[in-house]
C-alpha cells in the first residue's frame, strides 16, 4: 500500500483574518484566486470548486467538497476525492501585529508518479494568488488543468518591472534564492555555470545563450522517481513595453507524446513568486513548506 503524503505550508499575509476568511468562503472571491467556478455555503457545509483550474479539471458534481468544520476568521477544514485518495484539506488563521499567519495541511494524498505534478506546486501557486488577491486585488497567472501539454512547455506572465529588473532576479544567485534556487551559481555568460543547487536530482546546469535583459537559455536534467530524463532546454523571452515586461517560459525537448503538466505546474508556481518577488520588493517572502508531496 502507497505511503500517504502531507503538505503543510504557512505563509503570512498582510491583512485582517476576516478580510482572508472571506476571500476564503465566498463564491465570487474564490473565483477570482482560486477556481474557475465556486458554489460556498457555510450554514449547508458546501464547499463546491471546480473547473479548468482545479487539479483534474473536475466538472460540478466532482467538485462537490463536504466542509467538515469551520470557525469564522479562523479556521475551515474540507474534503476532497483527489487522484482515488480521500484526502482533506484544513486551513487555519492566526492574527498577529504584521497581518495574518495562514497555515494550510493536505493529508491523504498518495504519492505522486513521474509525470504527474505535485499537489506542493499547486498550493503554492493558489496561496501565492491568494495573498496578492487580498493584499493587492491582483493575481498572477492560474494552471488550466483541462488541457495537457505534450513534448513542451510554454507559459508566459505580465509583470509590473522592467526587463532590467526582472532580469536581475533571474540571473542574481541572491535573487534566485528567494524564489527558486536552494544554493544559486551563475557564471553570466554562455557556457557559463547556471546552477539552482538541488543537489543529485538536477536542474539546470550551463548557459547556452545570453542576452542581457532579454534573453536567458540553458539545459536541463531531471533524474526523475524511476528513471533520468532526457536533457532539455530552458528558454526565457523578455519582452517590455511602458515600464512592464511580458516574460515568456518554454521547455522544450521532451518526447512528442511526454505529458508534460508537471513542468507546466512547476514552472508555473515559480513564475508565480518571481512575478510578485519583483513587484513587491525586498519585503516579499515565499511560503513556507513545513511538509511536501515532493
């Protein structure tokens, strides 16, 4: 029998419990963070999410989750049928003097398979959403889990920086710490050492072309659960307008009929920090996994 699985992960959140409880259990709210489609009823224990940005991309009745407890501005706890495992997921909020401390725990989830994404990168992405909704009234980009990507990856988000700047924080070992990196090297030139130091598992390793502000591609290797991967490539396109950068992701390499939605989530969840590490500045911090999928 397969080992279950837990997520825990805390992030701190610059405003009221009630103002996040909210953003929490009202239909409208979620809709703008979270779920493509919300039906939320505390007083029924309805706590109905689905649609193209939940993960399997379930239709209305499989979006059905029993709300098991709740405690207004402090705490819900919910079920939810995911990959053939009842899993739950409970949310808990605790108000202190610089805003609130959210700490999320997904239990029952089973392990998952090469090729599948990691439930960690999904929550990390949505509480991302979530903070920046109800801080900023804006969000960065949501996972459309209605359609798979084969033999590549393509993602693409607006940020509110120039090139300049959100170069820096992808070529900085300092910058790359924050989001992405656990060690960074960076030898800014082609050929040069490109490293996010994961250790044995892999991850980039060399730049293969550089253009300052605008261009950034290096290779890839994965060992993967089973079996290494092919080496691949990693392609990032800056293009600004007005102050703004529209910045472009492609991993490209794989096998034509490789499903890529892991690298799709992944990648994703990181594009998701480096948007808001830009726009928010120093004082941004990424969440906290106390526990992980991965």
């Amino acid at each position: 029998m397969n080992e279950q699985k837990r997520i825990e992960v805390k992030v701190t959140i610059e405003a009221a419990a009630e103002d996040i409880f909210d953003a929490l259990t009202k239909s409208d709210q979620v809709e703008q963070w979270f779920s493509e489609y919300a039906d939320i009823s505390l007083p029924q224990k309805r706590y109905a999410f689905w649609g193209g940005f939940t993960p399997e991309a379930p239709d209305r009745t499989q979006g059905d989750h029993p709300l098991t407890a709740v405690e207004p501005n402090r705490h819900l706890q919910f079920k939810w049928q995911f990959r053939g495992a009842k899993t739950t997921v409970e949310i808990t909020l605790e108000s202190k003097a610089a805003g609130t401390d959210l700490t999320l725990i997904h239990v029952g989830l089973l392990p998952y398979q090469d090729g599948q994404y990691a439930m960690a990168d999904f929550w990390s992405l949505s509480l991302e959403n979530l903070r920046n909704w109800v801080e900023r009234k804006t969000i960065g980009p949501r996972c459309d889990f209605s359609t798979i990507p084969y033999g590549q990856v393509c993602l693409q988000v607006d940020i509110d920086a120039s090139p300049e700047t959100v170069f820096q924080a992808l070529i900085k070992p300092e910058e790359l710490e924050r989001y992405v990196a656990t060690k960074a090297r960076v030898e800014p030139q082609a050929g040069g050492v490109y490293d996010y130091g994961w250790g044995e598992e892999g991850g980039p390793i060399k730049i293969l072309d550089l253009v300052p502000d605008e261009k950034l591609v290096f290779d890839w290797t994965w060992t993967g659960k089973e079996q290494p991967e092919p080496a691949t490539t990693v392609t990032w396109t800056l293009e600004g307008s007005g102050g703004k950068t529209h910045l472009t992701l492609v991993h490209s390499g794989f096998a034509p009929d490789r499903a890529c939605q892991d690298y799709q989530v992944g990648w994703l969840h990181f594009l998701n920090r480096l948007k808001f590490l830009v726009e928010v500045g120093p004082t941004w911090q990424k969440a906290q996994f106390l526990a992980a999928d991965h």
